[in-house]
C-alpha cells in the first residue's frame, strides 16, 4: 500500500521583521519545503495551522525553534493489517539546555512540557 500521508496541521514561522514562510506555498500543497530552510535564528514565532485551529509558540531571543512530527501506528497481531495511524506535531523553542515544547496531536489535544522526550 503506498498512499500519501496528509498531515493535519503544517508550521508557518514568523520572522522578527514580520514575514512569514509556511511549510506549502499553496492549499494544495504543491509546493513544500523542510524546516531545514527555516532562518532559524531569526524566527519570533512558530505556529501550527489545520483543521480550523492554530497554535503558536513565541521564541524568545536566543533561542531556536523546534519543529517535528512523531508518527506512530497501531498493530493488531488478533486482526490483519495495520491499526490507526497518529501524528504528534511538536513546536517549541530550545536554549543551551533548556527549552520549552508544545505537543499537538491529530485530535487537538496538547501537553506543554520542558520535557523534549515527554511524548
């Protein structure tokens, strides 16, 4: 089975002169581009948009967003096949050891921790 997974939130950084870059160009998402593009050290805000909700984390100065997805799937070994499949997004900031990071998941439950593995 080879299907294309389809996220339910995508990150848009806001820079500290007011522009913005999102994770696609268009709805359609013909264009995207990786976090690895991302100006990191100029980024005020980190956001999470989809399903008609948004989230953001202010980052403070000196520090560095941080931005991932953790994707998980259940198996069943009574019934054929794979279980539900689940993505937690994750924005947050980091500095020297410390930081903080904000857990989305699909359904829009969130935990904010200082804890980077607490998910």
């Amino acid at each position: 089975m080879n299907s294309k997974v389809t996220d339910a939130y995508t990150w848009q950084v806001t820079y500290q002169d007011g522009s913005s870059l999102p994770e696609y160009d268009s709805e359609e998402g013909a264009t995207s581009r990786g976090f690895a593009e991302v100006r990191s050290e100029s980024v005020s805000m980190l956001s999470l948009l989809g399903q008609g909700r948004g989230y953001s984390v202010h980052i403070p100065e000196g520090a560095l967003p941080v931005f991932f997805r953790r994707r998980s799937i259940t198996l069943s070994v009574t019934e054929e096949g794979e279980g539900a499949r689940e993505t937690t997004h994750c924005i947050g900031w980091s500095r020297g050891e410390s930081g903080v990071y904000l857990f989305v998941h699909d359904d829009g439950s969130t935990l904010l921790t200082d804890d980077f593995q607490a998910v």
